[in-house]
C-alpha cells in the first residue's frame, strides 16, 4: 500500500479520538516533572498502530509511548501520537498526531495532523508539501530582523535555565518577534506554510521532527543540524527555516553557544 495514504488514514482516525477527549475529563500521567502523557496519549497511539499495522504489517514501528516495534527494519514508521500533550492537558490548541515514514534510512512520508483546525500537513519526497491539498510554500523573508520565529524548551528547562535562555535572548535581540506554541511538529509545518520564518529547538525525540522536517524541505526550506550539517531525526537538535534566514540562524546559535 502507498504509506503516505496509510499515514493519512491513520493520523486522521488518532486526530479524531484526540478531538473527542479534548477540553473533557481525562487520566493524566507523568513521565517526568513536566512531561505529562494522558489517556488521549494511549488511545489515539492505540487506534494508530492499529490501522498502520493492519494496512502494512510487515513495517516497524517508532512511537513515542510504546517504544519500537521491529518488523522490517528495511522500513519504519515514526508516530506521535500526541505532540503538544501540555498543551493538551490544559486545554490549549495547539497539539497535533505525527506519522513520518522512513525507508531505508530516508524519511520518504511526512504527515501531521491538527484536528482542532482540521489541517492536515502532507508531504512525500519529490512530490512537494501540502496543506489540505493546497500546495505549500515557504516564506520568501530574507532577514532574522524582518522575520518571525517559533521555538521551544526542553522539559529539563528549570535544570540549565540560563543556559537554556540564552539562544532565545539572542533570537530576541535580533527577531521581529519569537513564538513559543510547544509542538514541534506544527512549529514545523507552519514554517513550511510561511507562517514561520524559521525554528530551532534542542532535545527532541525522533517522532517530534520526523514527519515536519520532510514537509518544510518539500516545501523549499532548509533543515539542518546545529552545526549546519544534514538533519536527521535522530539528532536531538533541529534548525529549520525558509532558507533565506538559515545562514543568519546558525550564526546566532554559535555566537550562543559560545556564550
């Protein structure tokens, strides 16, 4: 079967469940002192699983809640079923289901899923990026100074918080304006819809950035590693941007980590 009409299908039915628990009573787990998972969580990564391994049974899993299911390691599906849980939890609406498709070493399927605005993210490799069906482009912004960002903080924050501040002080100093919305999937999607300018965030989880990377690049942006190097999503840390600003980003990422 074509993976990126499963992931569809698939993101689709875990948005709906989303949908259903969203700003009602649900059980509330934690993971961590700030990273929560929720009945929603399950259910929707349940009723995902479910319709990828019906429809391709013989392709591994990646998911964020129940780990990795190896099958063919030839190809993989990496799921988030809910990416924004806080935000989730406290009835903000800014949260959305992921599904990338990886085949042999390269995402090929990226799909992200909004169900409150039902905006559904689609992207496959050489086939372009689109919003609903409508094609997606990036921003045509060519200055950090003109441009609006989006980032995010690591649930380890309060650990380092200066050190954890101080890329986004920099971006401060130099942005038009920063936004700070918790889902790293939908931060990328909306770079690739020329909503952003561009985005960056450190210790992320392969299922955060896997199915929004290829959609910014199939959209005509850049993603790369810190470094300026190829993104993978195994690499916990992301840039992603229209291009135009990406040199300027990276430029201020290493005049922030140099201190």
């Amino acid at each position: 079967m074509n993976p990126l009409s499963v992931a569809i299908e698939a993101a689709l039915a875990g948005g709906a469940i989303l949908k259903t628990y969203y700003g009602g009573a649900f059980r509330i787990a934690f993971k961590g002192e700030l990273d929560l998972v929720t009945q929603a969580d399950t259910e929707s990564e349940a009723e995902v699983l479910s319709i990828l391994r019906s429809r391709m049974p013989d392709v591994s899993i990646l998911a964020e809640e129940s780990g990795v299911s190896e099958r063919d390691a030839r190809q993989r599906f990496i799921v988030d079923p809910l990416d924004g849980t806080t935000n989730f939890a406290h009835g903000y609406p800014m949260f959305a289901v992921s599904i990338a498709f990886e085949e042999d070493g390269e995402v090929t399927t990226g799909v992200v899923y909004d169900p409150i605005r039902e905006e559904l993210f689609t992207a496959a490799r050489g086939h372009g990026a689109f919003l609903n069906g409508s094609k997606l482009d990036v921003s045509k912004t060519t200055e950090v100074r003109h441009s609006l960002l989006v980032t995010g903080f690591p649930y380890d924050l309060k650990d380092d918080l200066v050190g954890n501040m101080r890329q986004f002080t920099r971006f401060m100093a130099t942005a038009r304006a920063i936004r700070r919305d918790g889902s790293a999937a939908l931060d990328l999607c909306y770079v690739a819809a020329g909503r952003f300018d561009g985005f960056w965030e450190e210790k992320l989880g392969p299922w955060d950035t896997a199915a929004g990377a290829i959609i910014v690049e199939q959209a005509g942006g850049r993603v790369s590693s810190f470094d300026g190097g190829r993104f993978h999503y195994r690499q916990k840390a992301v840039v992603a941007s229209n291009g135009h600003v990406h040199a300027e980003m990276l430029s201020i990422l290493n005049e922030s980590s140099a201190g």
